[in-house]
C-alpha cells in the first residue's frame, strides 16, 4: 500500500467508524535500525487516537534518520471496534562510510582528508567517526554524536581533533607562512524540539599554536605563539526540507554564534556569528535548483589571524586553499542540479553553478565587501556519482574558473553534496 492509498484509506476510515484507537506500532525493512530505537523516537504510542498528523510528523523525522533511505506507513484495521494496526516501513541506508576530501588549484597545492563513520553505530543513530588529513602536515580527529542517547529530545556530541596545516597570514607588506595547530576537546548538548527545530549547546577547550615558516615579518606579529582558549558555542538549525532521495525541496536556516575567551593579548577575546540560508525547488522530475546564503560577522580586530578564509572546501570552489581572511563574510552559492541517469541505486547528477563572495578586511569596514580587491567569482560545472541505498554516498568532483581580478581555477573533489 502506498503513502497515498494508506492516507486515502486512514481519512476513510475516520469518517466510517468515528475515531479510531491504534492498537500497534509495528515497524517492517529495518535489519539495522533497532526496531525498539524507532518506536521510542516515534510519537505514535498504542492506545492513542488514530492521528494523520502525528503519523505524518513521525515519517518526516525518520526520513531525516542517517540509517533511513525511504520511509512510509500502512494502516490496517485490527480485531475490535474502530482499533487499527499502524505499521511504519522502513527503507534502510547502508551506513558505515569512508569519505574523502581532495582539493588543488592552479598554484599546485594539494591537500586530501580522508576517514571513515558509522552513522547508526548500536542500531540507535549515532555517529562514529574519525579521520585523518594531510594538508602539508598530519592532522587526525575523533568524534561521537548521540542526538538520542538520554531521550527521543536530549542527546550529546563530543569531538577531539589535533589539526595541523600551514596557513597565509596577511600582512601589510606581505604574506608569511605558518605552520598552524589547534587540538581540542569539544561537548556539546543537543536538544531536539520537534523534527524541523534543533538547538546544541556546548564547550570547547582548545589551543593554538603559530609557528612560522617562511615569508614577510612585522615586528608586531610574533613569529611564535601558544595560546590556550575557550570557547562557547550555540547553533539553531531549521530545517523545512521535503526529502525525497538526491531530491530537496524547501527552507532551511542554520545559526552558529561562538564567543572566544584567550590567554594572550595577542589574541584578544572575539565573538564570531554566521548563518547559513538555504533553499532548494524540484524543477520538473529531474532537476533541483540549489542556493545557498551565508552571512556573517565577527570581532572586527585589526589581526593577521582573521576567523572567517576564502577556501576551496568551505566556500568558494576553485579558488585555492585560504588564500584571504576577513571578519566579516557574505558568500553566495548557487547551482543547479539534473539527474543524467537515475536507476534503482544509482544516480549521475551533473551541475553547473557560481559561487561568489565578499569579505571584510581586519580592522576594515562594511565598505570593504564592495571592495573590487574582496571579490571573488567563481563559476564552474561539476558532476555527482551518488548511491541511492548509502547515507551521504555521493562522490562529488567540480571544476571552479575564476572570473575576478587575479583569479585561480582549480579541481575540488569530495564527498555529500557541497551544500
């Protein structure tokens, strides 16, 4: 029975027999999912009235679930008077996954991030991964995310990383070269309100260390420094998204605000706020139209050592690996995506887009995003190799052309759609 016919078949059925009591919940295709984990996370209860809505909404947050490709209800009447059996189909996602992130640009840079998750670790959701990268130096980090571990609303993340690489800091006679490390411990608490709204709130411990390598010096920037720092973390995220495999349709918002305390004055105190708009449209059967806005502010503090980079993987593809920094950043990335070949697993998606952006200089002000110098534009094409029947298994490879003033042009491969 399909989701139309059982909705047909529940809306008749409450006008037949008055309104009916759901006798069970039963769930039919999970081999993985724990089928305790999915009654328990869902707001259909036995003995509770025959509700549409409460059903609908459980579907909605299961097709959100990593280990749920596809999800759907029947409705059956039972052995009594206006008594109906519910039963939730499942469609399960294989969910143990390697990933892998490469990046270049014309300037030959090369840098790659590779590891492995489990995204329904214990048949309960969570997540278990780590990873290592190479980005001219070794890095490697540690995570578990249980958005469910106390309740169906409460859960907990906690991630380490020690990440090393060797970042440009700018100044005004020049470029030096750093060799960067953070290692950090971070908790968060997490807290889901329904299915569209998700807040977490947490801590992390980390420290930072700047050593340099080569390039221009200022006296006033240290070519060595170790600073311990804190910070407090807070994220809303929104989400209104009609799913349906590789298909988005809809709103979602995603808040991140961070307040930073330090151990040194050469890196003083920050705050840093940004938020990511995106709203995706089905066009036709095989088309989705894709857009994405990012906003955002910090501490505008006249340093070398910026929050917010212009970067191949985060924001702009094809321009290089943090070849600038601001405080403050507007990004606009917008595509279009078309199924070339769908079959029962796979799918070959190819797109084209531009990705654009402007930045606030250290110390600038808001003028500074029509600033000519602070301009990027980046328009490419791409394809997606993507398992209908694997959490996140889509493989990704764009190609970004620069075409502002000192532009690059580069590759950038990876894994899950870039937004």
């Amino acid at each position: 029975m399909c989701k139309f016919t059982a909705l047909l078949f529940l809306s008749i059925s409450a006008l037949s027999f008055g309104q009916g009591t759901v006798v069970d919940l039963k769930v039919q295709g999970n081999k993985r999912t724990r089928t305790s984990f999915i009654k328990n996370f869902s707001n259909l209860k036995p003995g509770q009235p025959l509700d549409s809505t409460i059903i609908e909404q459980d579907i909605a947050r299961l097709l959100r679930l990593p280990s749920v490709a596809h999800a759907y209800y029947q409705v059956f009447e039972a052995e009594g008077e206006n008594t109906y059996d519910v039963y939730y189909g499942i469609e399960e996602n294989f969910t143990l996954i390697p990933f892998a992130n490469i990046f270049t640009s014309n300037n030959d840079e090369f840098a790659f991030r590779v590891g492995l998750q489990e995204f329904n670790f214990l048949g309960q959701n969570m997540t278990l991964g780590a990873f290592y990268q190479y980005d001219i130096f070794n890095s490697y980090g540690l995570n578990i995310r249980a958005p469910f571990l106390f309740s169906k609303h409460f859960g907990l993340a906690v991630n380490y990383q020690d990440l090393t690489t060797q970042e440009p800091v700018f100044l005004e006679n020049g470029t030096a070269d750093y060799q960067y490390n953070n290692e950090s411990v971070e908790v968060l608490g997490l807290y889901q309100v329904n299915y569209q709204h998700r807040f977490e709130l947490g801590i992390n411990l980390f420290t930072e260390d700047y050593e340099y390598l080569f390039g221009s010096t200022d006296p006033d920037v240290p070519q060595e420094l170790v600073v311990d720092k804190l910070l407090y973390k807070f994220i809303y995220n929104y989400d209104g998204i009609q799913y349906y495999y590789q298909y988005l349709d809809g709103f979602k918002s995603s808040l991140n605000l961070q307040y930073v305390t330090s151990t040194s004055d050469q890196l003083p105190d920050f705050w840093i706020g940004f938020n990511d708009f995106a709203y995706f449209k089905r066009i036709g059967q095989k088309g989705n139209w894709a857009t994405r806005l990012r906003l955002g502010l910090a501490s505008n503090i006249d340093t070398p050592f910026a929050p917010f980079a212009v970067d191949n993987n985060l924001n702009i593809r094809g321009v290089g690996n943090t070849i600038d920094r601001g405080t403050g950043a507007i990004v606009l990335n917008t595509e279009y995506r078309h199924s070339l070949i769908e079959k029962d697993w796979f799918v070959l998606q190819g797109n084209v887009f531009v990705d654009g952006g402007s930045w606030r200089n250290p110390g600038g002000d808001f003028g500074d995003f029509a600033d000519s110098q602070n301009l990027r534009i980046y328009p490419g094409v791409g394809l997606r190799f993507i398992h209908k029947r694997i959490f996140n298994a889509i493989f990704r490879i764009d190609y970004g052309h620069g075409i502002t003033k000192d532009a690059a042009k580069g590759i950038v491969f990876g894994i899950g759609q870039y937004f």
